[in-house]
C-alpha cells in the first residue's frame, strides 16, 4: 500500500538499529509489512522517496492538554498556583463540546505538523478529543477529567463518576485500549475518599491512570496539608492509584517516591518546557533512569508550554540534564529519543503497536526533510534528531499507513479554518479570563 525509499531510518528498536539506506513497506492494514536494507520489491501503489532523510518512529507526547490551545499565552511569567487559580475557573466558564473541539483541532495540527503522532491528552469534554482523532486521524488517548468540583461539562463529583463509568463501559465495549484511561487531576484537587473511589473504578474496568503528580514547590506544600504530611506519590501509592499509572511531571520525588514509582511499574512524563517556563524545578530524570523507571517526554498543555514542539522538549530535556549533573555525558541523544519514542508508547501500554520502526507494528512514521541546512551533515541520526532537528524539519507523517502530512501541508484538517475558528474564539477566552481577575479582585 505504502512504501517508503532512500530512507536512513532511525529505528529505535531494542538495539537502536539505523539502517543508512533502506526501505519500509507498509501493508493494507497499515502496518510495517518489511524494512530492510537498499531496495526491495514491493507492490505499493504509494510511494515515498525519502531522498537520503532521516525517516522515524512518530514521536508520542505523553502528557498534553490539546483543548488548551484556546489559552495559550495567557499564563505566562507566573507559577503554577497562579496559573491555576486565573485559567481553571476562566476554562470551567467557558468550554463547551464545540469550543474544545476548535482547541483541540488547533492542537492536532501543530502537533502532526510538527512530527508527533501520538497524544496522551488530559481535558474537559473528551469526547471532542476523540471528535478530533477520527478526522485527523491523530492518535489521541483520552479518558474524563476528575475534579473534585465541577468541571465545564458541567458535573459535580457523582455525576461525574456516573459519566466516566458510562466512558469506560464503552471504551470495554468497542475495545479501545486508547480510551480506556481515567485522568483525576492531582492529589491536590482530589481529596482521600475521591482518590480511592476513583481507583475502585479504575480496577472495576481495568482502566489506565493518568494524573498530574509532584510538579510544583506549591503543590508539595498544598498536598502534605491536605494529605496529613504525605507526598502526591505516597498519596497515589495509599489509594492504588499508582499501578502502571503516567505521572505527568514527578519534579519533586524523595528516594522513597522513586523506590515506589519503580515497585510499581508506574511511568513519568517529564515536561522540561512546561517545568523550566513555570520555574517548578528541574525532575530527577537521572535517578528515574537508574532506577529502572520508564520516563516518556511531554509538552504539557500550550498555556504552560507554550507550544506542542516534542523537539524542543527532547532538546531542552538533555540540555537541563547535563547542565544540573555538570556532566555532558548523561542523557546521550539515544536515551532521550527513547523518551519521545518507545518509552512513551510504554506509559501508555501502546509499545506493542508503536513507537518503534519495526515488521508487525504500525506505520506511525515521519519523513525528515532531506533539504534541511540544520540536518546537513548528518554522522550521527540519534544525534542529528536530538540535538538538531525542529519541527520545520517535518515533511511526511504517516499515522497507521495513512499519509497526514505530506511535503509540509497537513492533508486530514482545513489548515486555515482550524486557525480561524481559534482566533474567533479570542474574544469569549479574554472575557472569560477577565471575569475571573475581576472576581479574584473582590
Ligand atoms: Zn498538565
């Protein structure tokens, strides 16, 4: 069905196999039928010449609030606590099915644009998510947002736990893993008794757990008072909510938070751009690494971001790395395309089907351009891709066999309505944004 030729691949495989000038066939079903060395026959009525570029796994973003897009810049030069008490009630207030949906589009476009074919999103509303992911054809795992209080759909806690039961029942139904998830925002919004229900629910569907954890100095304080003194990893472990679960952030970890991140197989979306804009601290992605804990990359939602670059998050993730152990040796570029490839298709129990170029799992691919002055020379690809490639370098995606992006124009989205509809939209967010600072002044 698709073939891709002339490609240095950059396989990201067990071994970190590159093969300088090869092949990938894709089959019917969309899956990676062969890969090999130089030419090979194949009956692809689709054909792409990779021209000597780098072709790769489709970076997967971990930890993201797409729908955020509609807030973008309106968060800045604050920190977390902040952040969150100016843009919670301003998004409560104004976010319906259609407004999330213009979000979220706006985010998918960047985001295929830009090389990342996989999304792990935290929002309100997600059916607009998954609106979204069926046109885009994005890879977008979706689960409903636990808040303690009411969120924009609008819910109080026992609706709300109604309607993510209602969410579960038929992500079992239709068998799709990819919505089987539940994402209670963090243990500073969610107090003991929320927790715990939420994970009998969790267990009673086998869901996924995808939660915000120890991104802040601010949110350590509010939870060990909330939480008589405990850490959020502590809190999450006491109320089995730890298990296999994505930790969007885990900045501030004690040794014992990490002993049981590790005991119990849970994942860290680290999200450099989000924690150093935000000035929440520098993770210890070292300790994690050694610890044997899979940590993925993220770019935390676009008004904390400010945008969805998985690139710039790759880059600034080495960068923030090296500096703190004063050791430019740790995190070689290898270890960190991991984290936007493999190691983030493990957090969401998705390694199987990809983050990796290899025969039998699907064809999430992106063709780099061959043009590209940043990319010339290229010695080494694991190098090149960390250290200097952007997401202008993005010529061709490839999500499930089906070409999204192709010579730089994205092909399943109105490129000009998307952006339209979220400028349109800039009069209701401002004024949503400015009722809550007026009500803030009372
Ligand atoms: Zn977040």
């Amino acid at each position: 069905m698709l073939a891709i030729i002339n490609a240095r691949i950059v396989t990201v495989d067990e071994q970190g196999t590159i093969i300088n000038s090869g092949t990938i066939v894709v089959d019917e079903n969309g899956l990676i039928s062969q890969i090999a060395d130089g030419t090979i026959s194949h009956t692809s009525d689709k054909v792409i010449d990779a021209r000597g570029a780098i072709v790769m796994p489709g970076l997967v973003n971990a930890h993201a609030h797409l729908g955020m897009t509609l807030f973008r810049g309106l968060g800045d030069d604050m920190n977390l606590e902040d952040f969150l008490s100016r843009l919670m009630p301003a998004e409560i207030r104004m976010l319906d099915h259609e407004a999330v949906v213009a979000g979220t589009e706006l985010g998918a476009l960047e985001s295929l644009l830009g090389g990342i074919t996989t999304t792990l999103d935290m929002y309100y509303l997600p059916d607009a998510a998954q609106e979204v992911a069926q046109r885009s054809g994005m890879r977008i795992f979706s689960a409903p947002n636990l808040l303690e209080g009411d969120g924009p759909e609008p819910l109080p806690f026992d609706a709300r736990m109604e309607w993510a039961e209602q969410w579960l029942i038929q992500a079992n139904a239709t068998g799709n893993d990819s919505l089987n998830w539940l994402a209670p925002h963090s243990t500073y919004l969610l107090g003991e008794e929320h927790l715990l229900r939420i994970a009998a629910l969790a267990e009673k569907y086998n869901a996924h757990i995808h939660v915000h954890a120890a991104e802040s100095y601010g949110e350590m304080q509010l939870v060990s008072n909330r939480h008589n003194g405990r850490t959020p990893i502590q809190v999450l472990a006491d109320t089995d909510l730890l298990t296999d679960a994505v930790l969007a952030h885990g900045v501030h970890l004690t040794d014992e938070d990490i002993e049981l991140i590790a005991e119990h197989g849970a994942s860290v979306t680290h999200c450099p751009a989000s924690n150093q804009k935000l000035a929440s601290g520098t993770a210890r992605v070292i300790d994690l690494h050694a610890a044997g804990v899979n940590v993925a990359l993220g770019t935390d939602g676009p008004a904390s971001g400010n945008d969805l670059d998985l690139w710039l998050a790759m880059r600034l993730a080495g960068y923030a790395q090296k500096n703190t152990a004063k050791d430019p040796t740790v995190m070689p570029a290898l270890d960190i395309l991991r984290m936007a490839t493999i190691n983030g298709a493990r957090a969401l129990h998705a390694d199987h089907l990809i983050g990796s170029l290899e025969v039998g799992k699907a064809a999430d691919i992106i063709v780099l351009d061959a043009d590209s002055p940043s990319l010339t020379p290229i010695f080494d690809p694991h190098v090149a891709i960390v250290a200097a490639a952007g997401r202008g370098d993005v010529m061709s995606v490839i999500v499930n066999g089906q070409v999204v992006v192709h010579e730089k124009r994205v092909l399943t989205i109105n490129h000009a309505e998307t952006v339209q509809k979220v400028h349109a939209l800039g009069g209701v967010v401002m004024a949503a944004v400015e009722e809550v600072e007026r009500s803030r002044r009372k």
